[in-house]
C-alpha cells in the first residue's frame, strides 16, 4: 500500500481525528460531575469568604447549608422573583446593560451569633481579564460586613493584590453604602486621593494595579447599584 | 536499527547533559509562567512527564503508518488529544491547582520540547526507547522548573509548598520578600544562573 498516496492520508486523518475525539468526549463525560462539583464547591467557598468564614476544603459543603439559610434573586425595584440565586450566571447578568432587566442574586448568610448578612455578588474586568467578587452588607442594608474579591491573571505582586486581606479587609464596618438617605455605591480610589463624590464612601486602591483597582470600582458600581431598592427596603425595615 | 541504543543514555542524558531547558533552551515559556511557586511547578512538571512519555509511546508505535507530509499534524493531534485530558484530570482532581496553572496546561502542546522528542526520537525509534525518552526529558524539564520555583517562592514568598519558611524574626529585624522574584523576569534570570551554574561544571558543554 501506498503511504504517500492522498488517499491514505486522509482515510489515516480521518481515522485518527475519530478515534481521538471520541476518547475525548467519554473521558469529558465521565469527569463532569467531579468537575462541577469542584467548581460549585469553590464558588461556595467564594461566598463564605466574604462574611470571614474560612472552611476547611472538606467543610465548605457543609459551612455553606449551614451558614447560608436562603438565597434569593430580587430585581432592581427590590421585588423577590426566585430563589435559586446559585444558579443564576452573574457574568451574564453584569453584561445586561439595562438594570432593570438584570436577575440579582442574594445569599442571606446568618452567622453563629445570629446576626443576619446578605451577600451580593460582582463581575467585571481588571488588566487582563475578568475579576469577580462578593460583598456582605449588614441587615441595615447599608453598613459593609466583608468583601472576598478573586481574578483570573492579573498581574502577582500588583493587581493581584485585590485578592488579598489587605485590599478586602478594607471592605469593613467603617463603610456605608447610604448616607443622608442617598445610595452611593462604595468608591476604589488611589491612595491619598478622595473620591469624584464627596459623599461615598471609599477605599484605597492598589499601587501599581491602578487599572485592576479602577475595574474594582467599576464593578462595584455597576453591580451593586441595581440593589438599591432591594437594600433601601432591607433599611426600611 | 543498525545503531544500537544505550538505554541508560537516553534516560538520564536529559537530566543534565542533554537538558531539554538549559542545553537545548526549549520550553523556556513555560518554565518563566508556572514557577512563582513550588506547588504548581510540580504539577507541571509531572503533566510534562506524562504527556511526553505517552505521546512518544504513540507515536512510535504508529511511525511506521504516519504519511510523511502530514506527520506534524498527526504529532500535534496525538498531544493535543493527551493534554486536553491531563487538563480535565486537574480539574476534575485538583482543582485548585488546575485554577493556579490555568492556561499553561494547555500551552504544554506548544511546548517546543514535545514537538522536538516527537520529531527527532520517536519517530525513529522503537517503543520502549520512545518512553524513557520521554521520562528523561519530561524529567530534566522537571528539574529545572523545581529549581528554578524554588528559588523563587523561597525568596519571593518566604514559603516553599505554602508553608512558611523564612521565620517571622527575620521579617521582624528587616528582611522583606523579594517582590522582583516572582514577576516572569526572575525565572529567566534563574535559568540563566542554572546555565551558568552547569556549564562551569560540564566544561565540555562551553561554547567557545
């Protein structure tokens, strides 16, 4: 048989494009549960972090029933329209320009002393791709609790530095998100600098990861802001 | 084969003599991404091992049916096929790790060692050759990429693994981490210490 032959070469590419992409899709098949349940694990550890519940890898499952007693999913008018806030895709729902039709997940979280926490989530870009995070605000819907924040590949040492308690810890109990009644989302600013509004509160960004401190910001704001109505109704009661 | 094949040499000529990265200067790419900390050095490490000794297994039992024109493609879809399922096996296995490393598992297919050990061994060589072949120099990247992530987490964390190394005294009286030691300029300033290092001692691999 001819090996050079064009028809040899394709039968032999065809064959061999088959046999390797069916072993492909079984082996993706059988390792797609375990895949999930490593990525949902790891977002649920994600959430915990930001109220400062930090579980053992064994203990997330369990810390996260335990912690997380309801999960809602608001519009931007604060009205309740589900309750499956696990599931809903917050990248897709940051990209939604118009608020008002955006699905707004919360996790309540009631921590060990009783107290009740409701954490929101965020999505946005840094320097080099997607950065996400996850506030906690206080059962008065305005004073901040915690923060995680997590990123993809931005840049160790500068706007990697998001991730870290000594940008997150930043997001404490000092910090309001209304003021004399108005809602002003919390600002990302360059150290030593005050915010364009007088009135936010802020915290200070990262040296050297000006950008991914600026995306931070960027995302609070278009994240958070669609809560207002959902957090002035938590304030009001 | 007319020429007879030294097992040993082609196991271990690869560790130092004949090293993938800092004599033959090949998948530099990833040894400059994966190595600010020991951990995910390993894990690259050992994915490298895997997928080169498996790929060149393949590949030497199908040389004698590849078409010469397309035998480029065919190496590349044997790789491609191999890291795609190292990179679910993380994610499925260690994520955490498979998070750390993102994209670079992928990039082993562009990894210029593979390429080359398809290339130049296995398609000329038996079988089993073909595997330790793949070990050595799976190994010998390895072991510079454990050295060189080392050093750096070392120096640029003051932990190895995690594990806080440098005392906390030191920290105290003054000494502060290395940030430079875990930007990608670093790995290659290491690597070219470890040449250094080994050609001063392997006087015959001195370019004059």
């Amino acid at each position: 048989m001819n090996k050079q032959s064009n028809v040899y070469t394709i039968i032999y590419i065809i064959v061999l494009v088959a046999v390797v992409g069916t072993a492909l899709a079984f082996i993706s098949m059988g390792l797609k549960e375990r895949q999930t349940a490593n990525v949902n694990a790891d977002k649920m550890r994600q959430i915990l972090a930001s109220v400062h519940i930090t579980p053992d890898k064994s203990q997330i499952i369990p810390d996260f029933e335990k912690y997380i007693t309801a999960q809602l999913v608001v519009n931007s008018e604060g009205q309740q329209i589900g309750t499956d806030a696990f599931s809903i895709n917050v990248e897709e729902q940051s990209k939604i320009s118009d608020p008002a039709k955006r699905e707004l997940p919360v996790y309540v979280c009631t921590l060990a002393d009783g107290s009740v926490k409701y954490i929101l989530p965020a999505y946005g870009s840094g320097l080099w791709g997607p950065i996400w995070g996850y506030l906690s605000v206080d059962s008065d819907g305005s004073t901040l609790y915690g923060a995680y924040f997590g990123h993809e590949g931005e840049t160790p040492g500068l706007g990697a530095e998001i991730e870290k308690p000594i940008f997150c810890d930043q997001f404490n109990s000092n910090l309001h998100m209304f003021k004399n009644g108005q809602f002003h989302p919390i600002e990302v600013v360059k150290a030593g600098q005050k915010p364009a509004n007088p009135d936010a509160d802020y915290v200070d960004g990262i040296s050297g990861g000006t950008i991914t401190s600026k995306g931070v910001g960027a995302m609070i704001d278009n994240c958070i802001a669609p809560y207002q109505a959902f957090l002035n109704s938590l304030s009001n009661n | 084969m007319a020429e007879k094949i030294n097992y040993k040499d082609v196991l271990f000529n690869p560790f130092s003599k004949n090293n993938p990265v800092v004599v033959q200067v090949l998948g530099i790419c990833s040894v400059l991404a994966v190595t600010a900390k020991l951990a995910p050095a390993i894990v690259m490490g050992i994915s490298v091992i895997a997928v080169l000794a498996f790929a060149n297994v393949i590949i030497s039992l199908l040389r004698n049916t590849i078409p010469t024109n397309i035998r480029i493609i065919v190496q590349l879809v044997v790789v491609a096929g191999l890291v795609v399922i190292v990179s679910q096996v993380l994610k499925a296995f260690a994520y955490d790790v498979s998070v750390q490393l993102s994209v670079f598992i992928g990039l082993i297919i562009t990894n210029c060692i593979l390429m080359g050990r398809l290339e130049a061994f296995a398609m000329g060589n038996k079988p089993w050759p073909a595997f330790l072949d793949g070990i050595g120099n799976g190994i010998g990247y390895t072991i510079i990429l454990v050295i060189t992530g080392f050093f750096r987490e070392l120096l640029g964390s003051g932990t190895l693994l995690g594990y806080q190394i440098i005392p906390q005294w030191c920290y105290d009286h003054g000494y502060a981490n290395n940030g430079l030691m875990i930007l990608p300029p670093m790995a290659l300033i290491v690597v070219a210490c470890i040449i250094w290092v080994q050609r001063s001692y392997n006087k015959d691999l001195q370019e004059p």
